[in-house]
DNA sequence: CCCACGTTGCGGTCGCGACCGAAGAGTCCG
DNA sequence: CGGACTCTTCGGTCGCGACCGCAACGTGGG
C-alpha cells in the first residue's frame, strides 16, 4: 500500500521501480536462480532435469519455470511430453552474468572441490568451457588476450574489434554482420579468471566456428570443452598460439 | 535444506547461487529498489530523503540501507546527525541501469505525465540529465553520436575511443588513463532514447568537466541538466553539434 | 491398449521479511 | 542545558510465497 512516493520524482519511476523489484524477485529465490546457472550454458533443459539439478519436487519446478518464462528471463518449447527451457536470449545471459560476477567476489577460495571427481571437473570448466554462446575459462580468456596482442581486438579504450579483426573473421569464412541490437562485440567478466573474455556476436561466431570446424569438442554432455590437436594447429597458425598455452 | 545439487554441476555453484540469490534479493522489494533508482544520480542521500522519497517510516528505510550497505551495493558515511548514502562504485550503477532497462521495455506508451509539473520535469529530463558520472537523455546521446560520426568513438564493432578520441579528451584538458578495472568507455543504454550513450572513465570524464567548465548545469537539484550557451559554443566547435540540436 | 513417466494443477503448511510505532542514542542550535 | 531534529533499536503484526504431496493429464513405448 505505501507505494506512493510522497515527493514528486523521477516520471515513469513506478513503472521502472516495480519493474526492477519484479525482476529481481525471479532471481531473488535460491531455486531460480540455480535454474537460470544452470541454463547459462546455453542449452536447453526439461523441466525434470532442472527439478532434479536443484533438488526440489517437480510441482515446484513446474511453478518456478513458469515465472520465469512470464518474466521474459526463460522461453519453453514443448516437444512431445518434454518441456525445453532456455535463457530467453542473448541480452538476458548477459544480465545473469553481470549479476553473478558482481555477487560473487569471493575469489580468495573458489570453493575447494570435495572429490577427486569434482576437483578434475572444476579443471576441465577452468581450463574451457562455454559461456551463453561463446568460449570462456583460460580457453577463451587466452583467446582473447591473443586477439588483442595481435591487434584484432581493442581493450584499452573499451572494447571493440579493429578493421583487422573484421578481416579475420572474415578470412576465417565466419564473416560477421551486425545485427539486431546486438553488439559485434562486448566484454564478459570471466568467473574464473576474473578478466574480460570475447563476448557478443563475434565471441558467439567464433565459438560456433571452433565447435563447428572441431578445434575443440564439448566434454561430456557439459559445458566444458577441451582444444583439440586441429584446435591447437589452427588457433596457433591463426592467432600465434603455442600448444601449451591451452593445456 | 535442498541445497544439494543432485547433478554434478558448476564447481562452486552453491555459493555463486546463493550469492546471486542473495544480491538479488536485496533489490527485489520495492522500497529498496526504489531506493537504488533514486541513488542512480550519483549524489549522496540522507536516510531521511531516501525514506519521504519512498514513503516508508524513518525506521523501514534505516533498516533497508543497513541491507544495501551489507550487501554492498551501497556505502555510507557519517556526519554529524545525517547519514549519506551514495552507490557503492560504478560497477554498481551500471548493473543496475542493465537491471533497469531489461525490466522495463514498455518503451511504448513511458507512463504519461498527469500534470503539468511532471510533464514539464519528464521534459527536462528527457532532453538531458546525468545517469550515475555520465551524461544521458537525449543530450548525451547526441555528443555520444556527434563523436561517433566523428570518428572519436568506434561503435559499429563494439564501443571504444578510437586514438582521435584519446586525443579529443587530452586537448580538452582532461586526460584519461586507464584506471583500476573500470573500463575507459562502455555503453550504457539510455531509457528514454533506447540507444547507448557513453560512458566508462571518458564519459565520467566529459560530464565533470562540462559541469566544471559550465557547458551545462544541474537544474534545481534534480539530476536534469541544462546546456548553457557557452556549451552551445563549445559543442559546437568541438563536435560540430548545431544549437538546435541540443534544445 | 495399457502402463510408465514427465509434467501440471490444487489445497495446505510454514517461515521469512516488510512494515509500523514507540522509545532511546546522538547531534546541532539557541 | 533543554528542545528540535535525525537516525536507530526493539517488539509485534501480517501477508506473501516457496514448498510438498496427491491427483489428473498427456505422451510415448512395449
């Protein structure tokens, strides 16, 4: 009820103010916010699996997804008894990362793995893994800094490929047109490394083209992935990489 | 209880979830999220203002701050019977601008005025104001474009100063050196005019010094800016920006 | 055709947190 | 040194929402 600002003030602050509040309320719920985690890999997951992955009965998962999906932070699709849920798009992977880098500072101890299982599956994610649409951990951040070495890619007044990155991918036969609004290029704080990797319709080119063309393969049905020897010839040809540098 | 993935999942998932979880909470009430908007001018608030503004009791509001403050999104500073209240860095206000703005894309009808009074000061607020250190509305976007087509800022490969830009910012006598982790310039989607418009290190840069220099000031003490006619001169000699364009 | 499984809808329970008012601590001023 | 002001602390109330179990629905396989 005291939803009236007593002074006047920002027009359109209502609508923004309750906006904001409902949205953040999505993500405010331990639950859904291990579902949209989950889903920055940028895959598609049954309403099971995401039940299961956070432990809570499917009743409750159903409830969730569909606040989610209401929200505009998840689309479903159904495909016979299953339902396919992703992020929304691009823009929302985005927003969730933001968040989690902001919310998770906490990069004295990144949280000593309790398994020899667990330990070598938080080195495959360290070593590479996808991020949304585009390549992440010492992979992508290696990568990245390769790019900007080699002048493909601007990072000292902001972010943005050069002409010569354009080039490049072209060359790469990945050419890159804008399109939408979404950005050729942006900045993605990387978790692990806690720098910026390739991000945007360029990182989410190159990632298609590396899985594509096989310079790396997913491990497992996870989000990590590993370079292999093709990936090593090519990215050491094509952006003077030695081999050891993605070990 | 169920906070056992039951998926071996992300390394340290728990307490990125619960991390993302808890930031998100802390703007998922209306009153605080009131609150943050509010604090997206960049200026210190008492908890006094903060509590009017939102129309909560004095003591609803000290608790709401004491929240923010330990979540980090807020830093407060004593002096004598008032406590200020500002964002806590730059981070800060762009995640919440990014918040902000994929709540609210009901850029159709932006909550018509109901008096004069507002319509007037959603005017003044649309043709120019500061969001957060940088300038917005559609005065910062026109000198965000004007530098663009002027080849001092690169946005059709991402958003970064080009080296005439560099020098533009150094022979205006304000200089910019990278700086911490802030980048030196970003994008930042402007509400009203649905286009990025600079910001970063650069765009903090230019707004203090067009307030310094008196090519705009702060009407009353809301977070609208007016140009003044020497900024007229000045934007038009340096960016080539017709005075019409900034009325 | 029926059974198993993934998914959804419906009560019902329970705990967290947003709110206020009143009283207390600290600060500035006359 | 007392009064006005700002802010904080403390109890106590109340409503929202996260959760489960159970039952129903639909799909796909045997």
């Amino acid at each position: 009820m005291p939803s009236m600002p007593s002074t006047p003030s920002m027009p359109s602050s209502g609508r923004v103010t309750s906006g904001l509040a409902a949205l953040a309320a999505l993500l405010a719920d331990e639950t859904r916010a291990r579902f949209c985690l989950a889903l920055l890999d940028g895959r598609a997951w049954t309403a099971g699996e995401l039940a299961r992955h956070a432990g809570v009965a499917p009743s409750t998962a159903s409830a969730h997804i569909d606040r989610l999906v209401e929200g505009g932070l998840l689309t479903a699709e159904r495909q016979g008894r299953h339902r396919y849920v992703r992020l929304a798009d691009a823009q929302v992977a985005h927003l969730i990362e933001d968040l989690a880098a902001q919310a998770a500072p906490e990069h004295g101890r990144p949280d000593r793995p309790r398994t020899l299982r667990a330990a070598s599956a938080a080195g495959a994610l360290a070593r590479g893994r996808t991020c949304y649409d585009h390549l992440a951990g010492r992979l992508g951040i290696t990568v990245t800094e390769a790019m900007t070495e080699r002048g493909l890619l601007r990072q000292d007044t902001g972010f943005a490929l050069t002409d010569a990155g354009l080039r490049w991918f072209a060359d790469l036969g990945a050419p890159l047109a804008p399109s939408g609004r979404r950005p050729l290029a942006r900045g993605c704080l990387d978790w692990t490394e806690r720098r910026p990797h390739l991000a945007g319709l360029a990182g989410a080119a190159l990632c298609r083209h590396a899985l594509e063309t096989g310079w790396c393969v997913r491990i497992g049905s996870t989000r990590a992935v590993q370079v292999t020897p093709e990936g090593e010839r090519a990215l050491a040809e094509l952006l003077g990489l030695p081999a050891t540098a993605l070990r």
